[in-house]
C-alpha cells in the first residue's frame, strides 16, 4: 500500500484549523442586535466588541491562515516527496 503525500505537514494543518476557529470566533463576536425601525436605536452597534475587537480577531485569524499555508514543511517530508515523484 502506497503512502499519500498531502501538500501540506501535520503543522500546517493545525494552524490552518486554528486560524479558521480565530475567523469564526471573530465573525460571531460581530454579531448582535441590528438598530431596525421598529425597536428603535440599538447602542450596541458601536460597542468596542463589535467595532474593535471582533475585526481584530478576525484579521489575527487571516493572517496566521497564511501564516499556515506558507509554514514549510520539514526538509524530510520534502526529500520523501521529491523522491516519490522520481520514482513515478
């Protein structure tokens, strides 16, 4: 049975699944109450979560998802790599 190389390392795998739990958390913290017609001004709108923090977040969260996806990979995974695509 032949061994699957994936692009990416274990490392970069769980960065990614981080950065996306940081975008997620960032977008829910957005989230709240909108100032509608019927229930009137809604102050909540320029809370410092929702205007600060939360993009904040958010934008940590893009930035270590690129981070993940250009963390290289240990120089013996790319060795094994190499040497598999020789051999095909």
């Amino acid at each position: 049975m032949e061994k699957i190389n994936f692009a990416f390392g274990q490392k970069n795998y769980i960065i990614c699944i981080v950065a996306i739990v940081l975008i997620i958390l960032g977008f829910v913290l957005m989230t709240g109450p909108a100032s509608t017609i019927e229930h009137g001004f809604e102050p909540d709108i320029f809370s410092t979560r929702r205007i600060t923090v939360a993009p904040m977040i958010s934008f940590f969260g893009f930035l270590l998802m690129i981070v993940g996806i250009l963390f290289p990979r240990p120089k013996g995974a790319k060795d094994e790599l190499a040497s598999d695509q020789k051999k095909n």
